[in-house]
C-alpha cells in the first residue's frame, strides 16, 4: 500500500507544480502526517522532491526532472495512453486516471504533450447514459471476485432469467458483451449488455472453469443455423451508409438506380427484424421463401394499423 501511495505521489506531482499536504492526504484518504513521512521515502530513494515554503507553497518536484525514457519509446507511450483513454471513456474510476498520467510521464518533454492525443477512442454511448458504464465496472469486479451474476435476458421475442459464471467482457462491433458460463444451458454463452435488466453481480461464488477467448462464437447473437445467401435490392439513396447498415458483401448498381446487395448470414428472427429495419426501402430479392416470410410479417403489421 505504501508503494502504490508513493506512486501516486510521484505522479501527481509530475503533472502539477506543487501541492499541498493537506489536499495529498485528503486524495489519497490519509494523515498529512503519513504523506510527509512518504515524501521523506521518495526523497531518499533519489527523487528530487522538495518543500516550498510561504502562503504558496506546497511539496512539489525539481523542475526539468523526468521520469527514465530508457523502457518505452515516445510512440508506444501514446499508444498505450491511447487505449487507456479509450477504457476510461465507459466508466474508468480515479485509479485508471492516475494511471493515465502515470504513464503519460515516461514520455519525453517534448512528447508530453501530445501524448495520446492523435487518435480518440470513446466507448461511451451517444445518449450519454451512464447505466452501461457502471455495469461494465460492476462485471469487471464480479469476475474479479468471481460471484455469479444473474439478469433477465431479452434475446429477439423471448426472456429469460439467467445466473452465469462471468469470465470477460468484450467489445465486438459497437457492442458490449458477457462472455459466460451459463447455468440454464449448461455451457459457455455470449450475452449483450444492453440486454440485460435487472443484474445482480454480487452472487454466491464459483471456481474458476477453464475455458479460451478463442471458443467465443460472435455470430451467436444473430440465430444459430447454416448460412443463407440473401438478396436484397435498396434504395439508390442508401449508398453512402450502405457500408455502415450491411457492412459485408459486393453490391451492384442496377439500371434504375437501385443496389443490388448479396450477403450471408444465418435466417433467423435476427434477419427478419434487420430486414424490415430498411422500410419501404428494401425489397428481398433472395431466397424466395424469405421473400414470402417477410411480406407476410409486413402484412400482419399493416392488419394491427388497420384495426386501429
């Protein structure tokens, strides 16, 4: 504890001209005597710390000093703070930004700067909730202390109540994942966070099962079945977000302005949603029994507004 609050120390004054023992002690929950007795520590170990004295003054470090650049480069610096900025984006505590500036250090003077700065990577949701951000958190440490964790699951037209084992949370594709050993089905299972309600991480706990990253089905969330091979004919106006809706397949470019798209992906009621998801701005071309499965869904729906 007492290294990891020197740590602290060191990197805090860093990245600001002097502080006070009073506001060390109040950031890092301790006596004004402990911080003096960890600056006293630091000083010997041959950092350049000092106190000023007066209505100004405060602990702080020689100035020009800098943390040994010898371990890691200016470049890989920046690309570690990179990464770290992006996990701090969903919900990183006080400890990952400490961590931030802890890194940010290594890099040279003339780096500093700049450091993490040329490319932003921000995980947080566009309507600024923070509901996945603390689960997220909440997960992280339930597979830390390995408690079970139980949720209602919304998977297309059905819910179910689950209690897993979590093992990882990953990031696919602009989602948010569980990867777990589920108990209902008595093997490993991906989840989507954003459909999952009602979580309880704080569990009974479990021994760790063994398992591998590499066994992790991400088609899982789209039906499980055989390929299909769809043909689907859209709008000339949707070429410019073509590549961000189907993000698969060669589309061609018909005699009246339309796209002619062909991708694969298992049949299902994941297909059948993002489908009808294009409006009157589609039309399925291929298979002929997808065809006929789609216009029967628009048929109902057009009865339900009928009755209205």
């Amino acid at each position: 504890m007492k290294l990891e609050r020197m740590l602290s120390i060191i990197t805090y004054l860093m990245n600001h001209e002097k502080a006070r023992a009073k506001d060390l002690a109040q950031k890092l929950e301790v006596s004004v005597r402990t911080i003096y007795r960890d600056v006293d520590s630091i000083a010997q170990a041959g950092i350049p710390v000092t106190t000023f004295q007066g209505a100004g003054g405060g602990i702080g470090i020689v100035e020009g000093y800098r943390l040994d650049t010898n371990v890691l480069t200016g470049g890989e610096v920046r690309s570690i703070v990179t990464a770290l900025k992006g996990l701090h984006s969903i919900g990183g505590d006080e400890k990952l930004r400490l961590l931030i500036e802890k890194v940010s250090n290594i890099a040279r003077a003339s780096e500093f700067t700049a450091a993490g700065d040329e490319i932003i990577i921000d995980l947080s949701p566009w309507d600024q909730s923070d509901r996945l951000g603390r689960l997220i958190m909440d997960l992280k440490k339930a597979i830390r202390e390995r408690r079970r964790v139980s949720f209602a699951y919304h998977s297309f037209d059905k819910r179910t109540q689950r209690t897993v084992e979590p093992c990882v949370v990953a990031f696919k594709d602009s989602n948010w994942y569980l990867y777990a050993y589920c108990l209902l089905r008595e093997d490993f299972r991906l989840f989507k966070l954003r459909r999952m309600r009602n979580v309880n991480t704080g569990g009974e706990t479990f021994e760790k099962r063994d398992f591998s990253l590499d066994r992790i089905e991400w088609d899982s969330e789209k039906d499980a079945g055989a390929l299909v091979p769809v043909v689907v004919l859209l709008d000339g106006c949707m070429e410019s977000s073509l590549v961000d809706m189907i993000g698969l397949g060669e589309h061609e470019v018909m005699e009246d302005g339309r796209l002619k798209v062909t991708f694969l992906m298992p049949e299902g009621a994941w297909l059948y949603g993002f489908l009808l998801s294009f409006g009157d701005k589609a039309e399925v071309i291929e298979p002929e029994h997808l065809r006929k499965t789609i216009r029967n869904m628009v048929e109902r729906v057009l009865t339900i507004y009928d009755s209205v």
